[in-house]
C-alpha cells in the first residue's frame, strides 16, 4: 500500500511539473510608438473670385450731394485657420490685423473691417471676433480666443470679412478728399504663434 | 511504537528516491524536448504628423507606418514536432489621447526556420485590427519563424488634440499552445 502511494506520488509530481512547466513557456517582449503632434497655427484668406478687389464711393447724380459710400464695402472674403495649441506652452492664439507699412487709406477716408461668427463646419475651439476695427499701420487684435480647432477650407468657411470704406467722421475730413490718391494696400492678418 | 516508527522511514526514503527521479526526468523533458521558446521584437515607430498645409483643414484621416516598421520572431530552440505558438498584442500607454486609435497588420510570412523539417505555417493577422490595452490575439503558427514584418497605422488624429509627444508601449507576447 505504501509503495503503491509512493509511486502515485511520483506520478503525480512527474505529471504537474512537467504541465505546470509547459504552461510557464510563455515570451513577452515590447517596443515603443511615438506620435509627435506638432503646433500648429496657420491661416489664410479665402474667396470665392479674388482676393484683391476696389472699394470707391459713388459719385453723386445730383449736383450738390456728397459721394455715397453705402456701397463701397466687399463681403467675398473668408478668414480661414487651423491651429492647434500647446497644452502647456500656450493656450490660446490671437489673429491681428494691420494695413501693411508703407500705405495708407487716402486722406479723409477710412477702412474698417469685421468679421462675422465661424460658420461652423470645422471643429474646435473657434475664435471670437472682437468686432469693427479701423484700419491703420498697427496691428490690432482682430479675433481672439482661438484654440485647437480648424475652420474648414476654402470660402465659405471660417469667418466671413466685411470691409467699409467710409468717410472719416472727422471735421474737415470731407474737404481733404483727393481723387489722385487712389491707392493699393496690403491688409495683413497674424496669427500669434 | 518502534517499528511503526521504521516504516514511515523507509516509506519517506521510497518518495524521496522516486521524487528525486521524477524530477530529474522533468528537467530532461524541459530542457531536453521542449528546448526555450523565444521571440524578438525588432524596430520602433517614430511618427511626427505631417503638418497641416492648407489652412482651415484638419490632418490626415490615418497615417500609416512602413509595411515592415517592426520585425517579430517566434521560435524555439531544439523544436521537433510542430511548435505551434500564437502572438497576442497590447498597448500600456505612457501619454495618449483616447480620441487617437492604433491598428496593426502583419505584412508577410517572415522566414522559415525548421530548416527542411516541413513548411510550417502562419496565418490571421493580415487585416488591421485595433491595439487596444487589453491583450487580443492577433496571429499563429507552427514551427518556428523570423523576420515577420509588422505595419502600423494610426486614425484619429486631430488638430483638436493638443500638441505634445505622444507615447504607447505596444507589448507582444508569445503563448506556446
């Protein structure tokens, strides 16, 4: 009896270590994946013709009435952005606009622009306007609040420009228009990086 | 009350002689016939996403890896018979967003390595599944093999996900079956 439960012992031991071994053979061995996201903060004006066109008032039918400026405006143009902010480096991106150095709005006159809401067909943190601006050789914030998003691409998208040309309401403003000052400008929009 | 005494002895001497030799037949079987299973992962992927060009867009709806980014290996030194084994896969992320899915295929067949003991075999694993934290199945075979190239591809990418540098530990592991 003894020897019969020895040999089952044995057995036994023989069995369990030899399966408990084999169910040990296991390898494990691992590597890394590194996915680098980039800032990113670009933009761009879009239209749906060109981007260049002519504000001019209208020039009076009636002797003795003043120049109409109510159709010397362009709404054709789209702010349009993608940026990705750093979540430790900066958390918001700023767009400003200026007219660039070296022209300027003819004298008597003035430029504003706006920009209405995003359209909605990107996805994100969008940028809020901060409203009608004037135009001049400084750069003035012009949307502020921009997060990671993007605005979607091409016109149409992103955030539609209005610009006005307007009579500055400034005395004597009248008296200083000159019909040979017609004159190009650059309108330049930054987005803070 | 002395001879009950002798017995227990000499039965402990006739367990301790067979446990000694059923042991020793373990090892032999271990070492001997089973031989050591291992693997190898060779290769990393580095990505840093292709930057937006034209304002306004958001990236790329995937971007995928090389077909033979990673290189795995299964084999088992003094195998005869079928060695049959499986890999199974995993991610352990060190800094990832949710919102950015990792897939993985494999791309051949590798390389053979019963030299002439029959042809072996490989097969699943050859359409992109998702790498997710908890461990899956993603391929087997029979007899050992190298150089199985391995491809990744990576979907959600957003510029909606903040900058930074992203990082997964991808973490094979091979199951004698």
């Amino acid at each position: 009896m003894n020897k019969f439960f020895a040999n089952t012992f044995c057995l036994v031991l023989l069995i369990c270590g030899t399966i408990s071994l084999k169910a040990q053979d296991n390898a494990t061995d691992a590597h890394e994946v590194n996915i680098k996201i980039p800032e990113v903060a670009i933009l761009d004006i879009e239209s749906t013709s060109s981007t260049s066109f002519t504000l001019a008032p209208e020039k009076p039918t009636e002797a003795g009435l003043a120049l109409d400026f109510s159709e010397a405006k362009n709404t054709d143009l789209w702010l349009n952005y993608s940026s990705i902010v750093g979540s430790t480096t900066q958390s918001e991106r700023t767009i400003d606009v200026k007219i660039q150095d070296g022209s300027t709005v003819p004298e008597g006159l003035v430029l504003k622009v706006s920009a209405a809401a995003d359209e909605g067909n990107g996805d994100g943190e969008m940028g809020t306007p901060v409203g009608e601006i004037t135009l001049s050789n400084t750069a003035q914030d012009f949307i502020k609040g921009i997060g990671s998003c993007y605005t979607g691409s091409p016109a149409k998208n992103g955030h539609q420009l209005t610009y006005l040309l307007e009579l500055n309401s400034a005395d004597g403003s009248y008296g200083k228009i000159d019909f040979d000052e017609s004159t190009s400008l650059k309108i330049v929009y930054t987005i803070t990086e | 009350m002395i001879e009950k005494f002798m017995i227990i002895i000499k039965w402990k001497k006739a367990v301790f002689q067979r446990s000694f030799f059923a042991l020793i037949f373990n090892f032999y079987l271990i070492f001997s016939l089973q031989g050591q299973t291992s693997m190898s992962v060779n290769g990393n992927w580095n990505y840093t996403v292709s930057p937006v060009i034209e304002a306004g867009n958001d990236f790329s709806l995937f971007y995928t890896s090389a077909p033979d980014q990673v290189y795995l290996s299964a084999d088992k030194n003094k195998a005869k018979g079928n060695f049959k084994w499986s890999f199974s896969i995993h991610k352990e992320d060190v800094l990832w967003d949710n919102t950015m899915r990792l897939f993985v295929k494999r791309t051949g067949n590798g390389t053979n390595t019963s030299n002439g003991n029959g042809g072996g075999l490989i097969q699943g694993g050859t359409a992109f599944q998702e790498i997710n934290n908890t461990d899956n199945f993603f391929f087997s075979g029979k007899k050992g093999r190298v150089d199985i190239p391995v491809q990744y591809q990576i979907q959600g990418l957003s510029v909606l996900i903040p900058a930074d540098n992203y990082s997964t530990n991808i973490v094979y592991t091979l199951r004698e079956e």
